[in-house]
C-alpha cells in the first residue's frame, strides 16, 4: 500500500510538473491555426508601384522613446517628413521594400495568445497599454496615395535554430505571431534613403582645390585671413603656391583630400529660411532678413563689413575640369546623435562644448567660372553652310574649323553653367550636417599637405 502511495505522489508531481512547463511555454497554436500556412500576409497587395508612402517604428529600450521614420510621395518626388521633406533621392528603395513585404508568408503559427509578445519581441511599438517597454518590435506601415492601407506588420526578434532570415511576425490588433522567411531591408536610417554622393563630383575632373585658413570676429566681423593654399593639379604631381625650394605636395595626403571630397557625405540637414534660399537659388546674391540673419549666425555664418558670406571654420573651394566651383563653408558644431543631428529633433546642441557625438555644419554653393573656357575666334564667312563639302575652298574648311570650335566652346559653357544651376538649386536649400571625420580630412592647412624633401 505504501509503495501504490508513493507512486500516485510521483505521478502527481510529473503531471503538475508537466502542467507548469505547458503554461510557461508559449501557447501551442491550434489545429485550425494552420489553415493559413503558407499564404501571403497581405493577400490584396500584389502591386509594389500602389505604395505611395511608408512609415517606420523603432522603439529603444535603453532611452524608452519611440523613433518614427516615413517617406511619401510629394508633388513630384519621393520625400522624407520627418527631415523636413529633404528629398529621398533612393525612389527605388520604397519600391524594394513594397515587393519584400508583399512576398512575406505565414511559414508557421508560433503563438496565439499575446502573453508571448514580449518574448518573441513583436509588441507594438505604439501600444501604451502595456506597461512594459521590452520585447517592442520594428512596425513598418505601407499606404497607397488615398491613405488606404496595404502592409502593416510588427516585425520581431530572430527565430533561433533557424537556416536563412527568419523572424517573429505579427500583424498589429492580432494575437498572433508567426515565424516566417523575412530578409526586406526595413530601414528607417537617414541615410539609406538620400543621395550619398553630395557634391557629385568625380576625383579625376577636380583640377583646383583652395583652402581659405581664416577666422572671423563674431562682434566686429572683421576676417583674420591667415593663409590661403592653392592646389593645382599638375602632370604628374600637384603643386601649391607660395612653395620654396625642397617642398612638395604630400602625394598620399592630397589623394585622401580628394577621396574625401570625392565620398563627402551628409549626417543631417536643416532647412534654410525661405527667403535666403530663394537668393541663392536664383543666383542673385544674397539678400537677407533680420531672421535669415540669426540663422546664418547661429550656425556659424556670418557677413564681413564689405558684405563677404564667411564661416567661422574656414572654406574650401573646389574646381573641376568642367569649369564648376563648389564653396564649402564650414560651421558651428553639432553635439548629438540620431534624429538629434540627422533632423534636430529634441536636444541637439549647437556650438557647445560636449556631447554624445561631434558633427559640424556646413553651408555649400556653387559657381561657374568662364574664364577657363575663353571664347575661339568666330568664322568670318558661313557661306560654306550652304555649300556641299566637295565644293569647299580653303576658306570654307578653315571656317568650318572654326565654326567646330566656337560650337564645342559654346556647349562646353553651357554644360557648366547648367550644372552649376542644378546643383546651387538643390545646395540652396539646405544647411547640411557632416560628420566630424569627413571635416578632419577636407580641413587642412598647409604643413598637412605641404612638406620639405
């Protein structure tokens, strides 16, 4: 009898045992859970081109704010709200991330009760009414142009033990969650989604470069010129002015100085005030308000008394073979990270002396400078137009030659003067923020690039 008690005692304590890990694990979905198996999550949008905007969230556990990233399609063009409409120049990448989550499909049901949430990582980012700030996953929202909805799924942690990209799904309002193949490129970075190449210049075709050492006196805005270096490319080397006997331009250094002009990418953007922009714009000089003016000055820009545009950081300009003169000035410091540098949202500061990263402002417009391309001589006679070329005289074929030329000079002129207004309409816009490394490498002086043999 005292072994049949035992033995009842053990089986007890095995089936509360078994109970127990029942209730802990998450919840086994049912038989009718696998109805859906293998169907798309979102079975009425088979069209990646109806996506007309897309809005991403991530939660940080670590701050417990939630950061919220959209692009949508404005006027003409894709553009970014939440960076001050900056335009996403990647218009593919919506496109991409459209016909991602339109292939997504349900591989297996994982959980139906939402208790598992937080372990699988697919809690709303936006549900304020769950306490906890863990286990919150990626929501990615995608409409079309009359606001209607097309995909809308939280995106979760990793499923372990699993060959390829596999992640906790779920669909917000639902309980539940699915493991399934995932490897879209949500990206909600600032940077996926604008052109990378800034200044679209090619390393080959820049022919001068010239770095303008000064400072300025804030109160009496009087400019401390202390060197200005000119750098000419040369065949083979380039040269500087002002070099003595034994210098050199430092061949390395100078290449980095290109690939950094070449790579210089932006960090941020800000929006300059309507009417400064639309001066710069229009490229006819700059006229500005008492609020243009403070703007300009809080970032680190300011007018001489002869009415000179300077920054506080020196420039740089650069010119290239197709005539093309790019002024980088550089500005204030920007302390921050994320959205506070990539937008100025929240506490960004400006010009202080700390904080969590370290970024600089900087203020860009372009020219064209003609005197590269000087007008050739005009044909003096155009009766050859009309002529057949066997009929030619020798004065018919010098003039044809000269017609060539002036032509080649005149579309070599206004290629030039075109993209110098294409890209001063997209500079005018903006006040740019680059990261403190890319600064470093274009913000040299002389004894950086200069040596003595």
């Amino acid at each position: 009898m005292e072994e049949t008690r035992k033995t009842l005692v053990f089986v007890g304590v095995a089936a509360l045992v078994t109970v127990a890990a029942y209730l802990a694990a998450p919840a086994d979905p049912t038989l009718e859970a696998f109805s859906d198996r293998g169907e798309v999550f979102f079975p009425e949008f088979t069209d990646p081109n109806e996506a007309a905007s897309l809005e991403v969230i991530d939660f940080d556990e670590v701050t417990g704010g939630v950061a919220a990233f959209n692009v949508v399609f404005k006027g003409t063009r894709w553009r970014i709200p939440s960076h001050h409409n900056y335009p996403a120049d990647d218009r593919d990448r919506l496109a991409r991330t459209a016909a991602g989550l339109i292939e997504v499909r349900k591989d297996d049901v994982v959980a139906e009760v939402a208790a598992d949430h937080e372990a699988l990582g697919v809690v709303d980012p936006l549900d304020e009414a769950v306490a906890s700030l863990a286990g919150r996953g990626k929501r990615v929202t995608i409409k079309d142009g009359n606001d209607n909805l097309l995909a809308d799924l939280i995106i979760g942690k990793s499923v372990p033990g699993r060959e390829g990209t596999y992640r906790y799904l779920r669909v917000p309002g639902q309980k539940r969650t699915y493991a399934a193949r995932f490897d879209v490129d949500v990206s909600s970075r600032f940077g996926d989604w604008i052109e990378k190449d800034l200044l679209e210049v090619d390393q080959d075709r820049i022919e001068q470069v010239v770095l303008k050492d000064y400072s300025i006196d804030e109160r009496t805005r009087v400019l401390n010129q202390r060197d200005t270096i000119i750098l000419t490319r040369g065949d083979p080397d380039w040269t500087a002015n002002r070099m003595r006997s034994g210098d050199k331009v430092d061949g390395v250094k100078m290449e980095d100085l290109l690939k950094a002009l070449d790579e210089l990418t932006i960090v941020g953007v800000r929006p300059k005030p309507a009417g400064l922009s639309r001066s710069l714009e229009d490229n006819e000089g700059i006229s500005i308000t008492r609020g243009d003016l403070a703007s300009l000055q809080e970032k680190g820009y300011f007018f001489t008394r002869d009415g000179q545009l300077v920054s506080n950081e020196g420039e740089t300009q650069v010119r290239t073979a197709d005539g093309v003169v790019y002024t980088l000035r550089f500005g204030e410091i920007v302390y921050g990270a994320g959205d506070a540098v990539t937008a100025g949202s929240g506490d960004a500061g400006v010009g202080g002396s700390d904080g969590p990263g370290e970024n600089r402002y900087l203020f860009i417009t372009t020219g064209f400078d003609a005197g590269m391309f000087p007008e050739p001589p005009r044909p003096g006679d155009l009766a050859f137009q009309t002529r057949a070329d066997s009929l030619w005289t020798d004065a018919d074929r010098t003039n044809a030659d000269l017609q060539d030329k002036h032509e080649a000079w005149r579309n070599n002129v206004d290629t030039g003067r075109r993209t110098s207004a294409d890209l001063n309409a997209r500079f005018a816009q903006w006040y740019y923020v680059i990261s403190a490394d890319s600064f470093d490498r274009i913000h040299l002086r002389r004894g950086d690039l200069v040596t003595t043999e």
